[in-house]
C-alpha cells in the first residue's frame, strides 16, 4: 500500500517536471549563435564558370557567390573603436565570408561547415542582389526562395539591387557605423529626407508582386566604397519574366515616387528668371483619374498637389510679393512635371512595365475592363505603353524663410 501510494504521488511530479522542462530542450546560448546581418548575392568570376561549364556535367547551374556579413560580437563593445576593414580582428564588428554554390539552401550548409557558430538568420537586415545576377532568367527569383520559406527569416528584410558587386556594397563602413548592414538599413529609411529615395523594399511586398505577376521597382544601392553608398535608384522588373529590365536614375525615382504618391520630404531645385531656387517639400498629395474614350481605352492623369517652404533662391526679388510667389510656384511644378514625363516615358515606351499603379486603379476601380483587357496590358497588346498620361501639378509656397531679401 504504501508504494503504491509513492507511485502515485511520484507520477504527478514527474509530469509537471516533464512539462516545465521542455522550454530548454532545443536552448542555444547567444554567444553559440553566428548572427548574419546581411546576404549578397554576386556572380561568380568568368574564368571559374568557365571551369565549371567544362566540367563532367555541362548540365550544372550556375553558382552565384553568396557573401554572408556575420556579427563579430567583441567589436562592438563600446570600449573598442568600430570594426571594419581598417581597424585590427579585435576591433572588427563584423566579417564576410563567401561561399560558392548553385543554390541559396546548399550555401547555407557550406556556410555552416566553416563557422564556429550556427549560422543565425532572424536579425538579417538587408540582401543585396547583383545586377548581373538579376537579369539572368529566373536567377532572381531562385535567389530570393530560401529567404522566404526559411522559418527563421522575416518578410520585413529588406532587399536591394545594385549595379556593383554585392560585396562592394557590403564592404561600405562609413565611421559613424559598425555594420555596413544597419548603415544600409538606415540610408534607405531616409526617405523624409530625400524624393529621390523609394519607400524600404521588403521581401515580404516583393513576394506579392511575384505572385501576381506585377510589375515592381525596388531599392537600388550604387557608388559602392569604404566610405558610403548611395540609395537613389529604383530597379524596375517585369511582372512576367520576374526579370530586371533596367534602372530609373534619380530624378525618374523621384518622378516614381510622386506618380505613387509616396514622396514624405526632399528638396527640389527650380529655375525662374533666371536665378536658382530649392524647394523643401512638406506635403504631398496624389489622386489618379482615369477616363476612357470613344475606343473603351483608359487614359490616365495624375493630379498633385504639393506644399512646401522656398530655402534658398540666389539673388532673389522680394519673395513676399503675390506675383514673385505664382512665379516660383509655376517653376516648381514644372520641375515636378518634367520628372514625371520622364519616368512616364521610360517606363512606356523603354521597359514596357507599369511600376506607376496604374494596373492597380483599373483593378480597384474598374475590374470588368481590367478582366478582359488584362493579357494585353504590358504583355499581349502592349496597352500599358500606348495609354496616354498627363500630369496635372499644384504648388503651394507656404513660407519663404525669415527674410525676404538677402541683398538690396
């Protein structure tokens, strides 16, 4: 009787023991893990591909140098100076290692023979893709599928293209930041700062475009070096390849970004009887109107209005006079206008990819046209680049500064 009722009491024990205990069973200490920040993805050398398409098996894909920027954890004590490729190992914040292979999952694997640490992908920052590497067909979105169905990746990381090597970019480490991925990261939010900056590409959004096979423009990250990088591209792909077809420079991006109606801040810099002006963009408001003609063909116009404060006009007139104000008002948007008629033009009749959300309204707006007219869009009939757009800009000059003249 009485070890029976040890047994019993013995029994409910060992279960709460077993159910407070299985928190830990798959426990890896922090200092185990090896955080990588960000992923580059290059081509590999011409003379090694060579070597490869010689091979037994000609059959072979092409490998793409996968470049992994790990944590180095001691570099980034507060007592050492930042880490990079200037300073010593012990002050170094971060390295990169590169690992050759066909495919993202077996670059991993590779990765992990060669670490220390279990190679870590939940902090991953940024990606950055080759141009090179995202024009070949399907390279694109081959590159990008173990990021999205890793379990430890998240949708929010950021993903870039760049005309550079990858590992350029990855090597950027201006003074004022330890890891070139967090200094990426932070760049491309500087779009309160910037018109010619597009909104943070996400995995996660660029997965969607995938999916529905529409056409998207993406961060692009130039001028790679050791001291910065400069986000003031868009890489434009095509809805049906998944294929980069090209880049918007920055005026275009910035046209981009009023067509879109995601511009948050900026300067624009205007021209009026003859003297020089900037305009610091406060406020920007877009609304598309669509219309169709005798033909049932949509044309579109883009209505902007734009408010803002004139910071700088070189030998400038009273700027507190109502026909001196109209003036740089109607310089302003002109400028807008020419960068929307630009990236209009680029987009229509060079890249045939409309990035510029005019897919989107007919789908909300006007879904039976769109469901019959869909195939010849960009593809089929190419309407996409024959569909007329016009630009319908407002400025509004709220302030002028503190002064109305600076000279007499």
């Amino acid at each position: 009787m009485a070890a029976a009722r040890k047994r019993r009491i013995l029994i409910p024990y060992l279960f709460v023991c077993a159910v407070l205990m299985t928190g830990c069973w798959d426990r890896v200490e922090i200092d185990q893990r090896g955080f990588v920040v960000a992923v580059g993805i290059d081509e590999v050398n011409k003379k090694e591909e060579e070597k490869e398409e010689n091979g037994d098996n000609n059959n072979v894909k092409k490998p793409f140098r996968v470049i992994y920027q790990i944590v180095s954890p001691s570099g980034l004590s507060t007592n050492k100076s930042g880490g990079g490729s200037g300073g010593s190992a012990e002050d170094t914040a971060y390295f990169n290692m590169a690992v050759e292979e066909d495919t993202m999952a077996t670059s991993m694997a590779k990765l992990a023979q060669r670490l220390s640490r279990a190679p870590f992908f939940e902090h991953l920052k940024v990606i950055v893709i080759t141009e090179s590497v995202a024009r070949r067909p399907q390279s694109f979105t081959e590159t990008i599928d173990f990021f999205l169905r890793e379990s430890q990746m998240r949708r929010s990381t950021r993903i870039m293209v760049t005309r550079d090597k990858a590992i350029n970019i990855l090597t950027t480490h201006p003074p004022d930041q330890k890891l070139p991925a967090a200094y990426l990261e932070e760049v491309s939010d500087n779009t309160k700062e910037s018109s010619r900056i597009l909104p943070e590409s996400r995995i996660g959004d660029v997965h969607e475009f995938l999916l529905k096979h529409k056409s998207f423009a993406i961060q692009g990250v130039q001028n790679g070096n050791h001291n910065y990088s400069t986000v003031t591209e868009a890489a434009v792909f095509n809805g049906s390849s998944n294929q980069l077809v090209g880049f918007l420079n920055p005026k275009e991006t910035a046209g981009l970004n009023f067509m879109e109606g995601t511009v948050k801040g900026g300067q624009l810099k205007f021209y009026f009887e003859g003297r020089t002006g900037v305009f610091t963009i406060e406020r920007v408001k877009r609304r598309l109107e669509c219309k169709f003609d005798a033909d049932n063909l949509p044309s579109f116009t883009f209505h902007i209005e734009a408010e803002g404060a004139v910071n700088e006009i070189l030998h400038a007139p009273d700027t507190l006079k109502k026909d001196v104000i109209k003036n740089m008002e109607t310089a302003v948007e002109k400028e807008i206008v020419g960068l929307m008629k630009a990236t209009a033009n680029k987009l229509q009749h060079e890249y045939n990819c409309d990035v510029m959300g005019l897919r989107e309204y007919l789908f909300h707006k006007h879904y039976r046209w769109f469901q019959k007219h869909q195939s010849q869009w960009e593809e089929d009939g190419k309407l996409f680049s024959t569909r007329p757009v016009q630009m319908d800009v407002k400025v509004h000059v709220r302030r002028s500064g503190n002064v109305n003249l600076t000279e007499d």
